[in-house]
C-alpha cells in the first residue's frame, strides 16, 4: 500500500514554496531553480510511482487515504485534512504534477532574466500545492481551502510584473470575478452541511441518493450553487471574462492556469460531485446549455484577435465549453479524457507562444510575425503538433479522439440532441479556422520582426515532451470502431457512471466522417483567407456588415461594456456618494486630530539645548509650586 506516501505529493512543492518564500532573496538562481523545478519534479515522480501501484493493484474500496491530522473540532463537526486518491483525482494529479514539472523546467529558462526570480518560483509552487490540495481533498472544506488557494496564485501571477498598473487591473479582475462564484460555491456547501451533517465527500456522495430525489428544487439549487463555482474557476459564460486578461502573466503563468491549475478545478468540481448533478436534470441541462455556449462565443472571439495569447486563452474558454458540455450530457469520462488531452496540448501551445514572443523581442501580435518556420524549426514544429491536436486533425492527433468522443456523445448519448451536436460541430469548425490563422500569421509567409533570441534546451526539451503526448495520449482511449481500446474509461468507470448511448455503433464512423470533413474545411478556408489571398479578407473586414460584427467578437461579444455600465459604474457612483458619510467624518476627524497633535508635540523637539534647559526649569518650578500648594 502507498497509502502513506500521498502527503509528500503535495508535501515536496510546499517545502519548495517556504524556502523561496523566507530566503529566496539570498538563494542565487541555480538554487532557486533547482528548489522551485525540483520541489515539483519530486512530486511528479512520486505520482509515477504512485499511480503505476494503483493501476497494477487497486485496492478493494477503489482508493488511498491518508489522514495526516484533524484540523479543528466543532460540536460534531470535526473535519479531518484527509487526502483522498481514486482513478479522477489520479488522473488530475498526474497533469498537475507532469505537466507542472515541464512548466517550471522551462521556467528556469524562460524567467532567467527576471529580478524576482524567486517570488516567481515561490507563486508556482504555491500554486500547485493549491491546486494538489483541491483534487486529493477528502471533504469540501479542505477542497475549498485549495479552492482559494488557486484563487490567490492566479491573482499573484496574473499581476507578477505590477510594475505596469494594467497587469494590476487584469490580476483584481480575475480575483473579482472568480469570487462571485466562490460565493455561490460556499453558499452550496452550506447547504450540503446543513442537509447532511457532514462535508466528507464520500459521505455525501453516498447518502445523496438516499436522502434525495431525482429532480428535488433543493437537489436543483445546490447542483446549480455549485456550478456556479465550477463556471467562475472555469471561465464560462458568464463569467469567463477574466480570463483573456490573465495573459498579462507570463507565459509559463498562462500554461500552468490554462492547462494544469485554475481553469480546470470546475471541471473537477463538477465530475466529483456527478451524484448531485445526475440526479437534477435541470442542473445537467444547464452545465451543457452553458458549455454550448461558450464553447461558440470563444470560438469567434478567437477568431478576431491578433495578441497569439489572447486567442490561446479564448481557444481555452471554448475548449473547457467542450468539457462542460460533456459533463452536461453525462459524458463524465469523455470531459475527463479531454481534460488530460487539452493539458498536453494547450501547455505546449503556450509555452511554445511564449518563445516566439521572447525570440521576438516580446512582440505578441502575429500580424507582426511570421517566416519563423526555418528561422524556429523546433518551435515550428511543436507548435505545429499542438495545433493539429487543438483543431483535432483526424487519426495523427489525441485531440482528433478526445474531441470525437464529445461530439460522438452530443448525438448518441441518452441526453444528447441535434442542437447541442451541431453546436459541438461548428465549434470543431470554428476551432480548425483560428488554428490554421494563428499557424500561418505566426509561421509562414514574410518575416516582420526579426529573431532577437534563440531558446535553450531547458525550453525546447519539454516542448519535445509535451509534442509526443499531444500526438499518441490519445491512443489510450480509442473508438468503438478503431477497436474500441477503453484503458481510460476503464480506470475512470471505478469513479465514475457508464454514460449510456441511445444510438448504436454503426452510424459512428458517418458522424467521424463528417467530423474530419468539417476540421479540413475549416482548414483550408483558413488557408485561403490569410495565406493565400489575405486581400480578400481585409476586403471583408471593412465591408459595412462585417466591421462592426468583428468589432463585436474582438470586444468577447461586449461582455465587459455589459458589466461596466449595470454593475461596476453602479458600484463606484454609490461608493463615491458614500464615501463622506458621517462615520467616515468620525474616522477622519481623528486622524486629523493625531495628525495636529503629532505636530504640536513635534514643536516641542527644536534640537536647541537651551529650550530644553527652559523647558526642564519651568516644569521643576510647576512641580514645586504644586508641592507647596497641597
């Protein structure tokens, strides 16, 4: 048993954190390095360990638990902080930590030049001890400690460098929003507690069925409070906001939150928590309602943007729509499986991003790129695999089998429809067209900045890595028609439900077809568009229906204008009115008055001895003369 092993996953990053964080200013940066990637290295290695010992003998009740102590005790509720690890929060432990490890491996490289260099490290490893507590939680409470966690490290990284004050604004912007669904969120675990009597999960996912029934308001409201949290994490409509702004970070930041951290804890939340939402329909409508959605609005909006990030991060938002869509139909393992596979791929995309913008001299427009593909031939070529498997390119790519799972499901499944399929597929559609725009503004035609600086091997050899796994990861969970290899599903269905298909198998292969004819359309139409008669697109652009269509897009479809005008505008007109009340006056009024009082006394502090010889005769005359008096 490996049981007792689990607190040192989270337990190696930590230690790493404290000492960057107490003396990190007077360790020089080989030592930096090597505790910050080191620290997160260990614990991926450990979960190697770890895992290939659950998978060759998984225990009798299907998990590992370690209780390292109770962490406070109130009348009967006594939560404990007890890790927790069964085949889902495996798997998110895995990228968390791998994926974690080649993130700060190109860190080393990457942030080499920067003057906090160790507070950079100190955030990373905080941030994935966070994001570890969150998925190995035994109860909600110790989850929403994670939870909060992450919400600080992204705050913090987002604004690393806050010497610039737009950085500072995207940092609280992100902090702000995701807080209104951690509000709900806590209200939620209210409730459970209140019903229950407990924050255990397990307990609660056992006694939900019990206790409740299918289609309860109670059931509906606490599946809805919970997503909620799930949707602010996650950036999903309507409060993916956030998100485009967090690429004030840096790049390695924007992988770490994108493909093993904060945007994904919705997911989990949702997949943990799969009793409740299965047993309101009206919740499970919503979570797919919602990932339909935004999996389309992210899509245009990447479509129009020319900061290489910013469409990353959209292409984010639209991917995580297509795992909540598939959690919405009770496609669980399907989201999972798309989950791990966007990691590998997203990670590289953005880590291979952030080399062109430094190669470049920190341009992020790709309007201003381009002819890298002999100048970078490594970068060309990783970010090459990584945007075959985001545009899921048919039989090469994991994406291709990740997403064909969902879209397979959106038909087939016992909740899927014909809109929610033909949602799913324009998506794919949409995704296949700013993949091939962003390849080729970035890679072909002209050079228009010139190449500054060439990225070392701690840079490109986790790109190789990641590259491999975006093009075989996912051969572990193949179709029912191409031989139907489930090792995925398989360790997942411990955890989680079989989702159960209305359609056979038969018309599988038609819907693939049809998949792969849609991702090479859009393709080539963006081929022709902005490779190869880009004049044609520019006429578009400025025709009268289009401009302000583009604008729309460009703006993430006026969300944030939305939001100024009915809730930030609102807010600080009131807070303005305010802010001269009464008890404000009150609290003034003394700070005025020890201000003068300061000042009165300072007077008496001239530095001229013979005022201090004045001063200590006439206070001996008043003394005495009071003698004298009493």
């Amino acid at each position: 048993m490996m049981d007792h092993l689990l607190w040192l996953i989270p337990a190696f990053p930590l230690v790493g954190f404290i000492l960057l964080a107490l003396w990190g200013k007077h360790l020089s940066r080989f030592w930096t390095a090597i505790i910050g990637a080191g620290s997160v290295s260990l614990s991926a290695i450990l979960t190697l360990f770890i895992g290939l010992n659950f998978l060759s003998s998984t225990p009798a009740d299907g998990h590992y638990s370690q209780t390292l102590w109770t962490w406070f005790e109130v009348a009967t509720f006594i939560p404990k902080i007890t890790l927790y690890l069964d085949a889902l929060s495996l798997v998110f432990v895995f990228v968390i930590t791998f994926i974690g490890a080649l993130i700060h491996i190109y860190s080393v490289a990457f942030m080499a030049a920067d003057k906090d260099y160790a507070r950079f490290f100190a955030c990373m490893n905080l941030f994935v001890v966070s994001m570890l507590l969150l998925v190995l939680a035994d109860n909600l409470l110790l989850l929403y400690l994670g939870w909060e966690g992450v919400g600080l490290c992204s705050y913090l990284l987002i604004g690393f460098w806050y010497e610039n004050p737009s950085n500072g604004y995207a940092a609280r912007k992100a902090f702000i929003i995701t807080r209104i669904g951690d509000t709900a969120m806590a209200i939620g675990l209210f409730v459970l507690f209140y019903q229950f009597g407990t924050l255990s999960i397990p307990d609660i996912l056992a006694l939900t069925p019990t206790t409740w029934h299918e289609g309860a308001t109670i059931t509906t409201v606490t599946a809805l409070l919970l997503l909620a949290g799930g949707v602010g994490k996650s950036a999903q409509l309507p409060l993916q906001t956030w998100l485009p702004d967090a690429m004030a970070g840096p790049s390695p930041v924007s992988a770490l939150i994108h493909a093993a951290t904060m945007v994904t804890a919705g997911v989990y939340l949702v997949a943990r928590m799969h009793v409740i939402f299965q047993l309101s329909p009206i919740a499970q409508m919503v979570v797919a309602g919602i990932g339909a959605a935004t999996l389309l609005i992210a899509g245009f909006s990447a479509l129009t943007q020319y900061d290489i990030k910013r469409v990353l991060a959209y292409s984010t938002i639209s991917q995580i729509g297509y795992m909540f869509l598939a959690l919405g139909l009770g496609a669980w393992t399907a989201a999972i499986f798309h989950f791990m596979i966007h990691a590998f791929f997203k990670a590289l995309l953005f880590l291979a991003a952030g080399a062109v913008i430094e190669a470049l001299n920190h341009e992020h427009n790709m309007f201003r790129m381009g002819g890298l593909k002999s100048k970078l031939p490594v970068i060309f070529w990783t970010f090459l695999v990584g945007s075959a498997s985001l545009a899921a390119l048919p039989i090469i790519s994991a994406g291709f089998y990740s997403k064909d799972q969902i879209l397979w499901y959106a038909w087939a499944s016992e909740h899927g429809n014909t809109t929610l399929w033909l949602i799913a597929l324009f998506g794919a559609f949409l995704t296949a067209v700013y993949t091939t725009r962003m390849l080729l503004l970035t890679f072909w035609g002209d050079a228009k900045t010139a190449v500054s600086h060439y990225p070392s091997k701690l840079m490109t050899i986790p790109l190789a890595i990641l590259a491999f796994f975006s093009l075989f990861a996912g051969f572990i969970e193949l179709p029912h028609n191409f031989g139907h290899l489930t090792l995925f599903s398989d360790l997942l269905h411990q955890v989680l439900p079989e989702t159960i298909l209305k359609a056979g198998i038969h018309g599988e292969l038609l819907f693939q077809l049809l998949a792969m004819l849609v991702t090479f359309g859009g393709i080539y139409m963006a081929y022709i568009l902005w490779y190869r008669k880009p004049q044609l697109t520019e006429k578009l652009k400025q025709s009268a229906p289009l401009i302000h269509l583009y604008r729309f897009w460009f703006s993430g479809w006026g969300f944030d204008q939305v939001y100024q005008v009915l809730l930030v505008k609102p807010v600080v007109f009131i807070a303005s009115i305010n802010k001269n009340d009464v008890i404000d006056k009150f609290y003034q009024g003394i700070a005025i008055l020890m201000v003068r009082l300061n000042r009165a006394l300072s007077f008496t502090q001239s530095g001229s001895l013979r005022w201090y010889i004045i001063g200590l005769v006439v206070g001996a005359i008043l003394i005495l003369s009071i003698q004298v008096i009493l």
